[in-house]
C-alpha cells in the first residue's frame, strides 16, 4: 500500500497479502470482487484508505507536523494489530437499514419509506426460509439470484420483484459507502421489468360511474365520489388520504404532495365540484379507504357499468 500525503510524504509499506496480478484493478485498486481473498483484501484496503484521508485531512487544518512515525502510529500499528476497527463497521445489516430511512424521512414521502420496509421485511422472510442470518456475509455473489426466486415463490409479480430488489441495492450501496459492506456484488444483482398494459377509463366510461345511483350502497357511493375525485384531479391517492376543506380554497385545490413535496394548485372541475359540492357540511370533502379497499371496490363499479377488461401481470 502506497500513501501520499499534501505535505510531499510518500510511504509505502507491504500488507503481506498475496493476490494473482489478474484479480488486481489497477484503476480501482482494488482486488477483483470475485477472486479468492477478495472481501478481506479489500476490507483492509478500505479502513487503511480511511485511516489515511482522516489523518490526511487532519494534518491539513491542525499544522501538525507529518513524520513517519506519525503515520506508523496512527495507521499502520492499529492495522498490525489485528486490523482497524470502527464502531459503523459493528453495525448490522437491520439495524443500518432502520437507521438509514430513519434520517431519510426528512427527503422521502411515507409511502417511499414503507416501500423500503417491505423489502427488508421479504429480506427476513428470505432469512427465515433459508436459515441463513442476515449479516453482511449474506450478500455475495449469489444471494441476488436466490433472493429473487424466493420473491417469485411468494407470487409476487416480475415488476414488484424489481422494486425490492432495486430498494435492497439502493440500501446496500449506502452500506458500501459507510464501509459497512465491503463487496459490491450487490451491483449485480439484476431487476426484472415486464411491460404492462395500462387500462385507463374513457370519459364515457367515468361519467357512466358517476352517474350511477349508490344510495341504497354506502360502501360503493363512498368509493366512486373518491374515484371520480381522484380521476378529476390527477393526485396520487396518498394525497387523496389527506385532503380536507383546508385544501380546498375558493374554486381549487391547494395542497403539497407528499412524494415531490411540491405546493400545487388544481382548478375545480365538473368531477371533483361534483364531490365536494355532495359532501358540504360534512367533516371532509371526501372519505377515501385504505388503498386496498378502494381497489376492491372500484371493480365492482366498473362490473356495475359492464366493464370486464382484464390486466395481465408478468410472474
């Protein structure tokens, strides 16, 4: 390992760790992720790179007086003596997860957050299956492949399988980055996408369902006047959750979106006049269900108006 300090310090000193010349990344330097050795090879390689940017930067602003035995001390004894250890590297691959979107929460809506937490949480159901613990070990060359055949056993569709997968490497490549995980198979592992067939209501077909007459159905005249409300507007239906008469002012709606945090303005139209007009006095414009619920509902409205089109999923 070779260091080059701003003061004009060249060490270099031998780690006593051998590797082919053929499994060396000359522009990386770094081992190649699937030669023998790798992982440990490039764990010290990493904490010594770390060790030296700390005492580098240090030296920068302190006007401490660089030697070699400064360096010796600070980073190639605690290496001598069975390696540099640091308290983020203890951490665990959950405890890490929960810690990250944690301090994401500021950044990423709560429907981001709960995407994230399924995957960790197909992550246990894979840990328990396989009887193998979830410890950064476990993400190695072939964990991608058998992770997404465990997926596929839950009959989860090609590109909900996608998502978690993506969601794991996003997390693991912040791992990488705190060097807690110091292989990078993750980039490998590959995110399966299928084509789909976006079915989409006509304006005929939408002002047949808010012309039906639900009174004798609660349930069903609740979810059409959200559905009519949501297809006037345009917003995601966690933001649908969430509107009240504060959001609605004078002829529109005012609101910040969740995902994009953005403040939007949407003029009132026939449909969601339509709504909002039926439920003055009540104590909100409208009263959405879980997500769930509402999706159940909804094909009984279309079935109500003779609507039986099928949306094919990629498993």
């Amino acid at each position: 390992v070779e260091m080059k300090f701003d003061a004009g310090l060249r060490l270099r000193r031998s780690l006593q760790m051998k590797i082919t010349v053929d499994d060396w990344i000359l522009e990386r330097q770094r081992v190649k992720p699937q030669a023998k050795g790798a992982m440990e090879v490039n764990m010290v390689l990493n904490q010594i790179e770390a060790k030296f940017q700390e005492l580098n930067h240090r030296l920068r602003y302190t006007g401490e007086q660089l030697n070699i035995q400064l360096v010796e001390d600070e980073i190639l004894h605690a290496f001598k003596n069975g390696g540099i250890r640091s308290k983020q590297k203890q951490k665990k691959p959950l405890e890490f997860f929960n810690e990250y979107l944690e301090s994401c929460r500021h950044r990423l809506s709560d429907t981001s957050i709960k995407a994230y937490h399924s995957a960790i949480k197909h992550l246990q159901g894979y840990s328990e299956v396989h009887r193998a613990p979830i410890t950064w070990d476990l993400f190695d060359r072939d964990f991608g492949e058998a992770f997404i055949q465990y997926l596929t056993s839950r009959n989860i569709s090609n590109n909900t399988v996608g998502k978690y997968v993506m969601s794991l490497k996003i997390l693991l490549k912040q791992a990488m980055l705190k060097r807690l995980l110091h292989t990078e198979f993750f980039r490998d592992y590959r995110v399966d996408k299928a084509p789909v067939e976006f079915v989409y209501l006509t304006s005929e077909e939408l002002d047949a369902i808010m012309e039906l007459e639900l009174s004798h159905v609660p349930n069903l005249e609740r979810a059409r006047d959200v559905l009519v409300f949501q297809c006037g507007c345009g917003l995601r239906y966690g933001d649908i959750l969430n509107i009240t008469w504060a959001n609605i002012q004078g002829d529109q709606i005012e609101i910040a979106t969740s995902k994009t945090r953005k403040y939007v303005r949407i003029p009132l139209n026939r449909y969601t006049r339509f709504v909002v007009e039926k439920n003055e006095g009540l104590d909100k414009p409208i009263f959405p269900y879980a997500n769930q619920v509402q999706n159940r509902l909804i094909k009984q409205l279309g079935e109500m108006i003779g609507m039986h089109q099928q949306k094919v999923k990629t498993k």
